[in-house]
C-alpha cells in the first residue's frame, strides 16, 4: 500500500505497530504495519512494488509520515519464516 493508502488506514485506528524488515530480494529494508486484527500491510510504491529503504532511519522516516505508532526492528534475517 502507499504511503496515502497506509495514512487513511491508520486515521481510521487500523494499526498496532509497523515493523521495519530485511528485504529478502535486495540489500535494505522494508516496512510493514500490523493491523489489530493482526493483518500485515507492506508499503508499497504506486505500482505495487515494495520500497526497499538503504537504512533504518530512512525507514522510520518514511514510517513517520504514515503514523506516530510502535516500531519493530527486525534484527536477524528470518529466510524459513516467510
């Protein structure tokens, strides 16, 4: 989802926390919220892709435009978990 996409979802109360990632595709990081419910939304460009950051400041920066909420680092890569 963008970042116009992820900021309606969080004015409407949707996320607990966003997690910056490992991209297992390329060197960096990704984003991802996690709903209440539990549910994962991955920030996306406008073509769906997911944005790859070079750091976790850049990550968090871009979470901040978003929301104000929790945020995970994800420390260790998880290849199995996915």
């Amino acid at each position: 989802m963008t970042v116009s996409e992820l900021r309606t979802l969080h004015q409407q109360h949707r996320f607990k926390e966003a997690e910056i990632l490992h991209d297992i595709i390329s060197p960096g990081w990704i984003v991802e919220f996690r709903g209440q419910d539990g549910r994962l939304y991955e920030m996306t460009d406008t073509l769906g892709c997911p944005v790859s950051f070079s750091s976790t400041e850049e990550a968090r920066d871009h979470i901040h435009l978003v929301a104000d909420c929790p945020i995970q680092v994800e420390h260790l890569y998880h290849f199995f978990e996915r």
